[in-house]
C-alpha cells in the first residue's frame, strides 16, 4: 500500500513546488483535475456553465482558478480539489435556499427587467439595464423582429438574454370573386 502511495505521490508530483513539475506531472494532474471537476460539476447544478445568473458564473470564475492552481501546482493537489468541492457544494446550497426562498433567490440571482410592452419601450428600465436602442434592435432581430410594434412583452432575464413576445398581427383579409353571380369568397391568413 505504501509503494501506491508512493508512486501516486510520485506521478502528480505531490509535496514537490510547481516549478519542480515535470511535464508528465503537470500533464497527469490535469488529466486528474478534469475527471475530478467533470463528477463535482455532474454532482453539482446542472446549468451553471449554460445560460446562467451572474451567481453562476462567478462560480465558474472561482472554480477555474481554484483547480487551475492545483494543476500547476501552485496550491497544494488535494487540499485545492477539496475547496473546488466546497465551492460547488456551497454554491448548490444556496440555489436550493434561494429556491425556497424567494426573496433570498432575488437577492442572490436578481430579477427580470421589463424593457417592452405593447410596443412601447421603457426607457428608464433601459438605462437601468445599460441598454441601447440598438441593443434591443439586435435582440429583435434575432428574434425574427424588425421593431418594437412587433412586441407584446420584452424582458431582460436574470442570464442577461432579452426574451421577446411576439405581438399577434391581425389576419390578412383577401376576397375573392370566383364569377358573376357566384358569392364572393373571403378568406382570412393569420
């Protein structure tokens, strides 16, 4: 057991300065990292690295440069997987506290900004958002929109995204006259 140990010890370079690792060590050590981080991120939230809240990137932010240091040695091996650990179990914590707890899951994540309804733009909530008119037209291009009178509803999630509702148009009304004394035929596209 002890010449485990010691061949463990030996291959991720444990107790030795990060300028003494070798290439294989630090090569192995992030092989390590990375199969490590990939189960805590799976044991994790789900969707802290997808479309995410402020709250969740900063935990990307952390826990990158928490393992990165065990990588290159520059924190101690263990220890530094031990607080990525604790970091993503910390994190989970408080999602679930601030799913039960509106108001600590508004402190903690924010809230949607209403930006449009019904066509007309709320400028203050733009300002607010630090938000442009032509931040809003890129976003209602790519919803498939040209303006605003196209909008019912437009909000400024918690993930940064402007989510858009697209306003109904009014059928188009088109007769048609097939012959004389035949009724004429309106038809309604919408």
């Amino acid at each position: 057991m002890d010449e485990i140990a010691a061949v463990v010890r030996f291959a991720l370079g444990l107790g030795l300065d990060g300028k003494e690792l070798g290439l294989g060590q630090m090569v192995l050590r992030a092989v390590v990292v990375y199969v490590v981080t990939v189960a805590m991120v799976r044991l994790g939230k789900k969707r802290f690295m997808g479309k995410a809240t402020a709250f969740d990137v900063i935990l990307g932010i952390m826990l990158g440069s928490v393992v990165s240091r065990a990588i290159t040695g520059n924190a101690p091996f263990v220890p530094a997987l031990g607080a990525a650990a604790m970091l993503i179990a910390l994190h989970a914590a408080i999602s679930a506290i601030g799913c039960r707890f509106h108001g600590f899951g508004w402190l903690v994540k924010g809230d949607a900004r209403l930006l449009v309804r019904d066509g007309t733009v709320d400028w203050a909530a733009m300002r607010r958002a630090h938000l442009t008119q032509r931040d809003l037209d890129e976003d209602l291009r790519r919803h498939g929109m040209t303006g605003v009178d196209q909008v019912t509803e437009a909000r400024l999630e918690r993930n940064g995204d402007i989510s858009v509702i697209k306003a109904k148009s009014a059928p188009k009304v088109v007769e048609i006259a097939v012959a004389d004394g035949v009724q004429t035929v309106r038809v309604e596209l919408g």
